[in-house]
C-alpha cells in the first residue's frame, strides 16, 4: 500500500492546497479531515486536472478537533486503515477570531480559537 498523509483542517486556505498539491505531485495516499467531509472532498477536487484518477487516492474523514470522540474516531479510522503507511501528520485546523475590536472579543471566544488553532497538544 502506499505511503498516507493525513491533513487535518482541509476544508480551506493551507490545508486545501496541501491536499491538493500532494495529490497532484505526489503518490501519496491523502486522508483530508474536516468537520464537513463530503464538502471538502468537493473542494479538493474542484480544478483538479484528472480529478477522477486522483479521487481514487483521496480519502475525506469527519474531525472535529474541539470533540474528544470525533478524535479517538479518527485516529481509530487511520490506524485501523493505513496503520503502519502513516508518513505524514500535518495540521493546520484552526478558526477566526470575530471580525471585530480586539477590545470587544469574549473570553470564550479567545479560549475556542486556541483550542482549535493548536489543536496538536490533542494529539501529543
């Protein structure tokens, strides 16, 4: 089997264009991981040239980083499925602050987007 990289947070910005890129120039297997798979996958995959032949090494799972099952599902789902063809973890999940003063955003707010911006101390 082939060698996996698995891109948490790939729904947008970095990690769409990683998955894409590693698709398009490598033979990596992809494991692209979002709270929206189906809706990732569709993103990946949009102006892809043989978008059909690359489908086929391109696997979409649902990771929500801030939910402690939907991690332990995940990780169950690639060690059960790649196991030892695990080369690659890359994540670049994170969110926004609100688009307002910096004066004007909630703790709680704060709190969720370094939680999901540094999401990787889950997985230490």
């Amino acid at each position: 089997m082939a060698h996996v990289a698995v891109i948490q947070g790939s729904s947008r910005g970095i990690g769409l264009s990683l998955a894409r890129h590693l698709l398009k120039h490598t033979n990596l297997v992809v494991v692209a991981t979002s709270r929206t798979p189906q809706e990732g996958r569709a993103q990946i995959l949009d102006k892809l040239e043989n978008s059909a032949k690359l489908s086929k090494r391109l696997h979409n799972l649902e990771l929500d980083v801030q939910d402690e099952q939907s991690i332990f599902q995940a990780a169950g789902y690639v060690k059960e499925n790649f196991g030892q063809n695990l080369r690659l973890l890359i994540n670049v999940s994170g969110v926004l602050l609100p688009e307002k003063s910096i004066l004007k955003i909630q703790k709680g707010e704060m709190q969720k987007t370094f939680e999901v911006s540094l999401a990787w101390n889950r997985f230490a």
